[in-house]
C-alpha cells in the first residue's frame, strides 16, 4: 500500500501536460518545444530505471546478506569486471543521453533563414518589440486592473497575464527574437515555445521560434528584475499568415496617422484642463508606480514629487522635460520620450508640476517636448 502514492507520481508525471495535470512539463506548440518534452521523458525515463535498478540491487543485496543469514561476512577485494562494467555502463548512459540533449539544443539555437525578426527589449516593467520588416514598433505593459491587484475586485482568468498591446506573430514561419534590455536583466519567457532567453543590457541574445497553430500564448519575466517583476506578463498571438499580413498593414497605417497627428499638435495648444485631465490619466498608469499616487514617492528609492525638486523649481521647467523624455542614467527613471506620445508628455509633466499642491502656474506643450527632443 506504502508503493501507490510512488506509482501515482510516476503515472501522472508519464502523462501529457493538461489543465488537470500541472506536475509535468508543458509540452507546448512548437517543434522545439515538444523536442523538448521528448528529452525531457527520456531523460526522466531514463533516471527512473537506475533508481529501479540502484535501489532494487540495495533492497536484494540488505535481504539477502542480512546478518541473520550470513553470520560470517564474505571477505573480498577487487574484481575488475565489475569495475569494467560500472564505468562503461555509465558511459554508454552518458553518451546515449548527450546525443538527443545535443541536437535538441542545436536546433534550438538555430535562428538562421528566419522570416520576420522581432527586437525584444525589457524594461522595468514592459517589453518593446521592433518588427524589423516593418515600420511598426510598441510598448507592451500589464493589463490588469489595480482594483483586481489590491483585491478589490475579483480576479480574472488571466490574472497578470495579461497585456495591453501583445506581440503578434504568424503561424508556419520561422520568426527570430533579438532579446536585450536597457535598465537590469530581463527574461522572457513563453512556455509552449519552450523559449526563455535572458534580456541583458548591452548584450543581444538570439532564439526563434515556429508556431504550427493559431492562437493565444502566455508567458512572463523569468528574472527577478525589481518590486514589479511579477507584473511583467508576455502575450503572443498567432495568426494565420493572412491575417498577420493584414494586421502588419493596419497597425502601419494607424503608427503613420499617429506620427502625423504628432505634428500637428506641435502647432496646437492644450487648455490647461485640458492638459490635467490627460496627466493624471497618464500618471497614474505609468509614474504612479514609483512615485506613488499622491506623489509622496518611495523615500531612499523614487524622489518625492509633492512640494519639492524639479516638479515645483521655476528655474527647472526644461530640465524636468529632460528627465521625464530622456530618464536618468544609472537610476530606475526610465526615458519616456519614445514610450508616450508628445501629447502624453506634456500633459503628465504639466500634472506634476500643478497636481497636489505644486501649483507652478506652468503649462507644458507638444513643442516644448518637441523642443527637448530635437536638442
């Protein structure tokens, strides 16, 4: 009776990875991915039958040569065959495991002939991704409420998986990710691709994957990479060439209306209601993390924006666009110039310099932003 958990255990983990099945390796969706799950059982296969074998011969030889049985021990030294037998026994193991781990891990590093390349930069705490085919790169960020977050409301299906723009790529084409970072070490990770490849800053790192089937993919930063790791979810969807194409060409035409439309704020004026309303909307999806909601920030870590430093200097107007468009080196203050609109820009600048009592008087606008970023 004591054997049927040990058995249970083997069974399930010998079965296909499922909803209902959670101990086993995801099998995934890709060729690599279930090359992957095929070494992986083979290997663990493999470790099954030594210890059957290990420990079979321990349980045979404590029966059998029990001192109840043998009163008086054997007396013996060397015997080369044995010694013949479990070095090259070992070894024939070795070598027949070495083999498929190789070839898996060759052809998992093979990101030649690949038909779209996507960059792949982690940041704290969302990915970038670059089509180099195409004119088309965004930002990627959490999706889930706060309310669901600080358990106000409940939690949904994909609770921290899930993203406000995921990264779509097509079914039956080969696509390489050029992975990197530009603040601390990332990793992202998708399970049923079996891909997890580190993002480090200065450092390109190449993977691939080849997805057969449409659909939706889930996956997250596998680094701890700060406070906000755990919210740093990764999206894939899958789409037929089709209408991956057709995606390509929609979200190329919206990216163009939008660095028009950009343009034309550079000659236009926001009311500073105007201007408020956008900011607080703004700040709170993007700064309110750090800097807290009420601007009181993090004391040692993120400086408080309420009542002091560049948010109500006078004289410090351009340097806080410099800040907030550019970041700061060697700090976590990220540079938001390619990350939110002009118009984003100027209306969350023009909010911390009047939200909670700044009261500067200071209106920011597209051209000031423009200004700073042509410098």
């Amino acid at each position: 009776m004591k054997m049927k958990p040990l058995w249970a255990l083997l069974a399930m983990l010998s079965l296909p990875a499922s909803a209902e099945n959670q101990l086993n390796l995801t099998k995934g969706v890709t060729e690599v991915s279930n090359r992957v799950y095929d070494l992986h059982m083979t290997i663990f296969y493999i470790c099954c039958a030594i210890g059957v074998v290990v420990f079979g011969l321990m349980f045979i030889s404590m029966i059998r040569h029990r001192k109840s049985k043998n009163p008086k021990p054997a007396n013996f030294h060397e015997n080369v065959k044995v010694e013949i037998a479990w070095t090259i026994i070992p070894l024939l193991i070795l070598v027949g495991m070495a083999i498929p781990a190789t070839t898996t891990l060759i052809a998992m590093e093979d990101t030649s002939e690949a038909d779209v390349t996507i960059q792949v930069t982690g940041s704290q705490w969302k990915w970038h991704y670059k089509y180099f085919e195409n004119d088309v790169e965004f930002f990627s960020r959490l999706a889930t409420q706060q309310e669901q977050i600080n358990n106000k409301f409940t939690k949904s299906e994909n609770y921290l998986l899930e993203v406000d723009r995921p990264l779509v790529i097509p079914t039956d084409r080969k696509v390489r990710f050029l992975v990197t970072s530009d603040d601390v070490i990332h990793s992202w990770w998708v399970p049923d691709f079996a891909v997890k490849k580190d993002a480090n800053p200065g450092f390109i790192n190449e993977t691939w994957t080849k997805v057969d089937e449409p659909g939706i993919y889930r996956g997250q930063c596998a680094e701890l990479c700060g406070k906000d790791h755990g919210f740093m979810p990764v999206v894939v969807i899958a789409k037929e060439p089709a209408e991956y194409e057709k995606w390509i060409t929609e979200i190329e035409a919206k990216q163009e209306a939008a660095r028009q439309r950009e343009q034309e704020l550079l000659s236009m004026e926001m009311s500073k209601e105007e201007l408020m309303d956008l900011g607080e909307k703004v700040y709170n999806s993007t700064c309110a993390a750090c800097h807290q909601p009420n601007g009181q920030g993090v004391n040692g870590v993120f400086p408080a924006l309420a009542g002091s430093g560049v948010a109500v200097d006078p004289e410090a107007k351009s340097k806080h666009i410099d800040i907030v468009v550019n970041g700061v080196s060697g700090t976590a203050m990220q540079a938001f110039g390619q990350q939110l609109s002009m118009q984003e820009l100027a209306a969350v600048i023009t909010y911390e310099r009047n939200a909670w009592g700044n009261e500067t008087g200071d209106l920011i606008q597209a051209a000031d932003i423009n200004k700073v970023m042509n410098q």
